[in-house]
C-alpha cells in the first residue's frame, strides 16, 4: 500500500482564494473567457422583475389592512393575531422582491461565469459561494434572450441547455458574440470526443485533441 500523502487534503488558512475559479480547474485546464453580468442591468433587473406584481400585491393588502384599522377595532385579539399572520404571508410576493433588491448588489459580486476548454463553470452565491460546472458533452443547445430591459441596457442573457436542466448567464454584454463562440467551443470540442485524432486517417487532420481556438 503507497504511503498517503497527509497533506493532500490540508487545509489553507487562506479561505478567500477558495472562491476564486481559479480554486477548481484541474491541472492544464485554460480558462478561454470569463465575465460577469453587467452591474447596471443586473440590479435594475432586480428590481423591475417583480415590482407590478409587488406593488399591486401590497396595494391590495394595504387597503384591506387600512379597513380593518378603521374599522376592526372591536375585533377580538385572537381574531387580529390570526388576520395579522394571514397578511404576514400574504405578502409572500413583496417579501421576495424586496429580498431581490436588497440582495442585488451581493449576488452580482459573487457571480461570475467562464468558459474553459473543459467546462463552462457558473460561479454564484449570497452567503457562501457556489459554483456549478456544465461540461461541453452535456450540453444540448446555447441560445440567447434579449428583453426590453436588457436591450436598453445593451446586454442579453444566454440559456445553456444541458443534461442537468437550464442554466442562464445573466447580463452578459457582446451576447451574441459571446453565444456565438460558446456554440463553436461546444461543437468543436463534441466532434473532437467523437472522433479523437488517434481514430482519423492520416490525410484528414480533423479537429486537434487540445482546443486551441
């Protein structure tokens, strides 16, 4: 049995470069692009995403909770502590948009995404950081979106398809550029796993083993 290497799995005090993605690529692994959402349109996303349906949600309660002032003080206590917890999650809808604005800047800080010549790595989080990795072999198909808000912004968002469900790169700038060279990195690197360099005969050169592109 080989000696185990004690410090394989030691620790570094430094905790922070852990959420770098230069914390997870493995040995060789070449980051081709990486990016971040474009702050201004993230937060005003953010904040636009649910307001009509926020506000017409506490419109609504606002004045039935003015009635019941005005009118409900003869109510038993019972009755206003269970009217009160009713309105508490009534207002699911408005809790979570204001959780969405509140958060917004925090949630842009810690998002960031990249392109390797193995994977697409989605970096994320509020309180921790998360990072999710889509590999080029899953992926079923890359498209782009562009909205009003995103379009005065001058951003798109792009949807990446793939085996484990949608993933979306919010805000990005230069979208269909970007969605365009992702969609290349993905054929390439599918038709290179499909017919690796060993399997070719010698007059076609194919697609090079290490993406290069």
């Amino acid at each position: 049995m080989s000696k185990l290497n004690e410090n394989y799995f030691k620790v570094s005090e430094d905790d922070n470069k852990y959420r770098e993605i230069e914390s997870i690529l493995s040995e060789g692994e070449r980051v081709l692009w990486r990016g971040k959402p474009k702050k201004s349109a993230f937060v005003w996303g953010r904040v636009l995403s649910m307001l009509p349906v926020a506000l017409l949600w506490l419109l609504f309660d606002g004045a039935f909770i003015a009635v019941l002032c005005l009118f409900g003080g003869e109510l038993p206590t019972p009755v206003i502590i269970g009217i009160a917890v009713f309105f508490l999650f009534h207002l699911l809808p408005v809790w979570i948009w204001i959780s969405h604005v509140v958060t917004a800047n925090r949630q842009h800080k810690n998002l960031e995404y990249a392109f390797t010549d193995k994977r697409i790595i989605i970096k994320s989080g509020i309180i921790g950081i998360d990072f999710k990795n889509i590999y080029y072999a899953d992926v079923g198909s890359v498209n782009v979106k562009v909205g009003l808000i995103d379009r005065l912004c001058k951003v798109g968002d792009i949807y990446i398809k793939s085996r484990e469900g949608a993933s979306v790169l919010y805000d990005i700038e230069n979208c269909y550029f970007i969605t365009n060279k992702l969609q290349e990195i993905v054929l390439d690197l599918k038709m290179d796993a499909a017919f690796p360099n060993a399997l070719r005969p010698e007059t076609n050169s194919g697609f090079k083993t290490t993406y290069d592109k």
